[in-house]
C-alpha cells in the first residue's frame, strides 16, 4: 500500500497541514498576517525550497510558510502550500505564475483555504 503524505515546512523540519488524507504530524505554527493562501502542484521531487521561494520572488510569500508535502518514506509527493499576506497576494501570484516553471517542471498553482493550508 502507498504511504499517506506528511509535509515538510521549508528547510527546517516537519510539520504539516491537517486532512483526513494526510498522516498524524504536528500543526505547523500560524502566521497571524497570512490570508491567503496557495497549493503548488508539480514540484519536483528533490526541490529546495530556495528555489520554491524564488519563484514567488515579488509576490511577498512568507517564507516560514512553505509547506512541501512527503510521503512517510520521505519521498516528496510533489505538492506543496505557500501563504501570503493577503488573498490579493495570493491571487496576483498565482494569475502571473500559474503554470510557470521551477527549474524544469511545469507547476500548478490553486487558490486554497487556510484549513487546507493548515
């Protein structure tokens, strides 16, 4: 059977968003200022978070937020969320980089809820 993902927040350690699909982890810290909200789809499997970070450059993504989403082995699933100080950032960021490119992989983005990012 395959693993239930976990998340991994940023380069520092895991926590992750709650849902039924995903397995029991801690609840990642809130950031207070944070309204919106963004799920990546597409992400490759060893990506740094530098790079996810980059990406969103000029779009003011808190960086403490970056969730990428891991299986149980470890393996990255491919998925992540990001969080920005206003829905409009959110929304902005994906309108101009919606299916845009991190390194060579193509990426989806989706406006998504504070409980999904959670």
């Amino acid at each position: 059977p395959a693993a239930s993902p976990r998340a991994v927040r940023g380069a520092t350690g895991p926590a992750a968003p709650s849902g039924s699909a995903l397995a029991a982890r801690p609840v990642p810290p809130r950031a207070p200022s944070a309204t919106g909200y963004v799920r990546m789809r597409g992400l490759a499997f060893d990506v740094d978070p530098s790079d996810v970070l980059s990406f969103f450059a000029g779009h003011r993504p808190d960086p403490s937020s970056l969730i990428v989403l891991r299986k149980r082995d470890g393996r990255a699933t491919g998925e992540g969320y990001l969080a920005f100080p206003s829905r409009d950032d959110a929304a902005e960021a994906l309108g101009r980089l919606d299916r845009g490119s991190i390194g060579r992989r193509f990426i989806e983005l989706f406006v998504c809820s504070r409980e999904k990012y959670e």
